[in-house]
C-alpha cells in the first residue's frame, strides 16, 4: 500500500506531493514507541503531550511521514502531511490498511452514562452461548477470541479498534462488543466505523468538565445513531424508559426496538423477583415469553438485561439461547460485586461515581436489604465538581447511615473534596461519619453493619489503584473489604 492509497478518503489541507503519495507504507501509529521502517505516524495533539514532540523521534526509527492537523514544529526536517482533522484522518487510514474489516465483523457499539460495562459483558456472553467467537473492548477488560487483555481507554482510539477487529477476524470471530464513550464520539475514534448495533442504556449528569453542558453531552452519544460519513446502524436498541432516548433515536434509517419494562416496549421484563441470589424475570418478545434468570443483584440489572437481549435479537438469537447467555454471565468486575466472607450482611462494591449512578447503586441495595442500608462514598479529582454536592444528598435521603471518603483526589486536596460533598449531605440529618483515608473508611462501614444490612461502597468499582498528587498507590476495595470482613470474623 502506497501513502496516497493510506490517506484516500482522507481531507488534506493540501495537495499530497506524487514523491510522498507513491511512497510505500508498512504500517502506521500513533505511539512513537511502536513505530518501525516505512510506517506512517500520526502526531495528534492530546491533553498532556503534543504527538509533534516525537515526530523526529517517529522519523529516526524510520517513519517515512507523519500526519498532523497542526504544522511541523520548528527545526523538523522530513515529510509532513497537513491533514484537517488528525482523527479522522486516522481512523479512515486505519481502515484503509486493515480492508475494513467493519464491513464483515459485527460491531455492536454500547453507549449511555450507566450500565455499558455490564451490557457489554451480557451481550458478549450470549454471543459466546450462541456459538460466535467474540472481541469485547471495555473499561475494565478487553477480550479477543477468549483471550483476555488489560484495557487502556473505554474506548480507544481507531486505529486500536480496527487493528482489534482485522485480528478478531483473523481468528474466525464476526463480532465486535464495544462500549462507546462520549469522549470516543465527541474526540472521533469511532468516526467513519460501521456499527450493526447501537445500544443505548441511559443518560444522566456526568463527564461535564468535558463536555460543558448536558446537551453537548447527549449530541456526543448521537453521534452513535446518527453518524457522519457513514450510514446509521441498521438497529437501534433504545431505552423505552429515558426521555433521552428520543433524541437517540434514528428513525427510519435503523429498526428501533425499545426495551423496558413497560407494556409499549418491545422487548420487556414481567414478574420481576429479586434477591440476594440474583433476578429471575419472565422476558417477553412479540408473542414469546421465556423464563430468565441471573447472578446479577437488583433490578437496575433488568435494564441492562433487556439492553443486551435487544441487541442479541438484531442478531436474530433465539430467546433461550438469550437466557441460557444471560445466565452464564457473572457480574462484571466492580459493578455490584458482592463480597463474601460468610457475613450476616451483604457488601457489594460499585463503580458509581455520579449522583444518578449513586442513586440507582442505593435503591439497588435498599431493595436486598433486610435491615439498613450503608453507603460509603467519594468524589474524583479534576472531575466535574457541580456533581459532588448531588451525590452527597443522594448517599444522605437514600442510605441510614454514610461513611464520606476520599476517591481518586488526583491533584486536588482531598479534604477539599470532601467538603464540597459534604454541602449536599448535610442538607440531611442522617447520620455520618467523615474520614479521608479510604480503607479506614471501609472499616468503619463494615464495623457499623449488622445483620441484614447492606454495606455499598461506592465509588472505585474494578479500579486496583488510588490516585494522589504526588503518586499512584496500589488500592482496591474488594480486597480492603475481604480483610474487614476476615478481622472483625
């Protein structure tokens, strides 16, 4: 493949000189690192760094040119390519070398504020029930043909993607499982893909130190279901229950199927039983109706459920083959994860960390709890600091008792946080207790518990780590749990 068939489709700022357009490539990225002989390199400019700093690193290891949508930086000396959106142009490139492998795998893009991770994970077990070898990109995890490899994004950037799908293919899968996040749509490391199946689960206040308005923020997630460039997914699984799934909604370019638990849904969930062993739901499909039952605890679940059986039947997968898939699919690590040690109470960990998530991760477990229900909770720094004071009255009007801790505080003073979180839950007079140092937190929590109470820590969910100024700390609250649990025992 030569330079001008890599970059065909993409806008130049100028003419492609024919020396440069006939040169041959080998490869492209945008990492320096993993540039190699003939490869073509993207210097796209990011939060921190700017991808032009290693342009002349990229060329010493042997690039034959590199594509930017800013102009070289002084003293660079080697071919450049002005491109007028550097993402883009990416993402057409990466399909450009790899055949466009969306055109023969699958993609079923997941996208809304809450519930992708554990949609993703249902939805790729029923793919594997039914007999499909899968890829999985996620936040915690992605999977390759039953292969397991760490994730770097939610989503990442197209090349990443596409280089995922063209070996997932190579390997005999035809379906690709991602969620997709608003920054992935709003950045474009989606742009130009061909999705099958657009999921959307939910959308509530987050990501706004981003975004700045909730209204950017949904036209994000559109881009979804009303792409640029390409046409729009041929299915569109909507949420019947969020007014936000109207403007999602593509019309008759894609078959809308709406799932809920309403009688005007399409796909909906009727006797709902839910306990500490999980949900069990009669799922009801036209004139079908077929017995369900999961490990998942709470009927926020249900939802997720129904998004990951909507999206199976665009695959035309039979309802049992949906249940036998939804009952093989263990909770996703750090989503309601239940941590047990043989107490009389139950302590699950959540990744909630808005006030929305915050709520449903609460009602979720006044729903299981027998007794009280205990909510141990933090804020991120660098984040949206409007949220912090919301989800300080949702852990207050919710829970009986809340433990206020620190999250990832990043550069910001984690006192500081705390403070902004405590405006919102002293607007209740329910009891608390106030300690920075997160696993001394989770000992208080755990300690206050009594039998058939529900301890929710909330907040980190999978994350193994704590996030300071000054450094990065290994933490995870499922191991400080099991160890509360073993001292008090």
């Amino acid at each position: 493949m030569t330079v001008g068939e890599l970059l065909a489709r993409v806008e130049l700022r100028r003419e492609l000189p024919a020396d440069i357009a006939e040169l041959r490539v080998a490869g492209l990225d945008y990492d320096s690192r993993r540039v190699e002989r003939d490869f073509v390199f993207f210097a796209l400019p990011g939060t921190r760094v700017d991808g032009r700093s290693f342009a002349a690193e990229a060329l010493s290891k042997g690039a034959c040119a590199v594509v930017s949508d800013l102009p070289p930086q002084e003293n660079f000396r080697g071919p450049w390519i002005e491109v007028v959106h550097g993402r883009r142009a990416l993402a057409a490139a990466a399909a450009n070398f790899y055949h466009h492998p969306d055109e023969r795998v699958h993609f079923t893009g997941i996208t809304g504020t809450n519930g992708k991770t554990t949609t993703a994970f249902l939805l790729e077990s029923i793919l594997r029930e039914a007999g499909f070898v899968t890829g999985l990109i996620g936040t915690i995890e992605y999977r390759l043909a039953g292969e397991v490899r760490p994730a770097a994004n939610t989503t990442p950037e197209s090349l990443d993607i596409v280089r995922f799908a063209a070996e997932l293919e190579r390997r005999g899968g035809r379906h690709l499982v991602s969620e997709v996040s608003s920054h992935a749509l709003a950045l474009g490391r989606v742009w130009g893909l061909r999705f099958h199946t657009a999921v959307f689960t939910n959308l509530t206040r987050d990501h706004l130190d981003f975004h700045g308005t909730m209204e950017r923020y949904a036209a994000s997630k559109r881009l979804l279901f009303v792409p640029e460039e390409v046409p729009p997914p041929a299915w569109a699984i909507l949420n019947a229950e969020d007014a936000a799934s109207a403007s999602m909604n593509p019309g008759t370019a894609s078959q809308v199927l709406w799932y809920g638990t309403t009688r005007g849904s399409d796909i909906r969930a009727e006797n709902i039983r839910s306990g500490f062993e999980g949900v069990k739901f009669d799922l009801v499909w036209r004139d079908q109706r077929q017995a369900v039952v999961s490990p998942l605890l709470g009927r926020i679940n249900v939802m997720n459920i129904l998004a990951a059986a909507g999206a199976a039947l665009s695959y035309r997968i039979e309802l049992p083959e949906i249940a036998r898939g939804v009952a093989a699919c263990p909770a996703a690590p750090g989503r309601f994860e239940r941590v047990d040690e043989g107490q009389r109470f139950l302590v699950v960990v959540d990744y909630a960390h808005t006030d929305a998530a915050l709520r449903n991760a609460i009602q979720t477990a006044r729903e299981l709890a027998r007794g009280r229900v205990i909510t141990l909770f933090g804020c991120g720094g660098d984040r949206d600091r409007s949220k912090r004071p919301l989800m300080g009255m949702a852990a207050a009007e919710l829970s009986d008792y809340v433990v206020l801790t620190s999250d990832n505080p990043r550069s910001e003073d984690p006192i500081a946080i705390m403070n902004d979180a405590l405006v919102g839950l002293r607007r209740f007079d329910t009891p608390h207790a106030i300690e920075p140092d997160r696993e001394r937190a989770i000992r208080i929590a755990i300690a206050e518990a009594q039998p058939g109470d529900v301890v929710l820590l909330a907040g980190k969910g999978h994350e193994t780590y704590q996030i300071f100024k000054d450094r990065t700390i290994h933490f995870d609250d499922r191991e400080v749990a099991r160890e509360a649990l073993r001292s008090l025992a």
